[in-house]
C-alpha cells in the first residue's frame, strides 16, 4: 500500500514570521498534520479506500477516515499557499479579476472573508472556491470538510482551527485572520485558479 507522507513545507519554519510563529508552524506543521498522515496511514491499512488519490478518499470516506484525508488535503493547501510577509500584498491575473467581477473590489472580498473566518462557529476552514464556471464563492467548512465535497474548486483557506493561532494571537481569531493577508502567495492561488 502507496502510504502519504508529510507534505514539504516550500519556506524555512521562521519565514512566515511574525505572522505565523516558527513555533506554531512547528506545531501545527510538525504535530498536527504529521498527526493527521500517521492516523490516515493506519486507518487506511484495512481499506478499500488504500491507493486512491487524496481527494477521492475526501469525496468517499466517513468517520475517522474521512476526517484525518480531509485534514491532510487542506491543511496542504494551507501550507502550501503561504510565502514571506509583503506589505500591499494583492491578487494577481484572471484571479484578481474575478475577485473584482464576484465581490466589487479586492477589500470587499476581504471583508467578507475575514466576516466569514471569524463567525464560523467552534473549529473549521473558511474556503475561497470556484463552481463549474470560474465563479467565485466564500464558504465555510466545519471540522474537515472540504468544498470539494460539494462539488467545487478550493483555491484558498484560512484555518480557524484554535491550534493556527493559539500560541501567537491568543483568543484574537479576528487578528489572525487580518494578519494572513500578508503572507498569501497570490502566484500559488492563482495558478490553482487558473488550472
């Protein structure tokens, strides 16, 4: 059986500073989500489940399973979007200009989902996606789920799981979320947009 393996992270664990501390990253990084790869390996051992791409064990599983490969796919997408702290950090290509098409303005949109990050009750995601036809919509997701459950495609989360935040922000969710703006890779959304 094929096992998962801890993602790479494409940045040295101090580079998101001080956005995201180098000891939540090794935390959230080096804990969770290597817990997350573990408990999916053992669990997928007895499966018919074993061999199946990521985001097919997200769309057919239940339980436990279900639960650990949705954790896995967004927290890689969460890791993954991420790149040094710039000032006047902004969208880029057809994804900026769908932003302006769905929202009105790129601070329309992020008002929206910060509104969306800091009002999801207890622990989740909140998920820019694209439907079918390229347009853009902000969900939020509970737990694990993944908006490629409903059929849509993830381009860019914010983690509003306690564990993302706890140790640099404290209770402030709302600061966190303002703070992350900084460290997006546009070029990484937009290439996810793009394909």
């Amino acid at each position: 059986m094929k096992k998962f393996e801890l993602m790479a992270l494409p940045y040295a664990p101090e580079a998101l500073e001080p956005v995201i501390s180098k000891q939540t990253l090794e935390f959230h990084y080096g804990k969770h989500l290597a817990g997350y790869v573990n408990n999916l390996n053992g669990l997928l051992e007895e499966s018919p489940l074993a061999g199946l791409p990521l985001e097919e064990i997200v769309c057919k599983s239940t339980g436990g399973i279900q639960n650990n490969a949705g954790q896995i796919l967004n927290h890689n997408l969460y890791f993954g979007q991420f790149a040094a702290p710039k000032a006047d950090n902004r969208p880029v290509g057809k994804l900026a200009e769908a932003i302006n098409r769905d929202f009105g303005t790129f601070e329309a949109f992020k008002d929206e989902f910060q509104k969306k990050g800091t009002t999801l009750f207890g622990s989740g995601w909140v998920w820019l996606s694209a439907d079918k036809d390229g347009k853009l919509i902000i969900t939020q997701e509970t737990n694990a789920a993944n908006p490629i459950q409903k059929g849509l495609k993830p381009l860019l989360t914010f983690d509003v799981w306690e564990h993302a935040y706890y140790l640099d922000y404290q209770n402030r969710r709302p600061d966190h979320l303002a703070a992350l703006w900084q460290i997006i890779d546009w070029n990484v959304i937009e290439k996810r947009y793009s394909k």
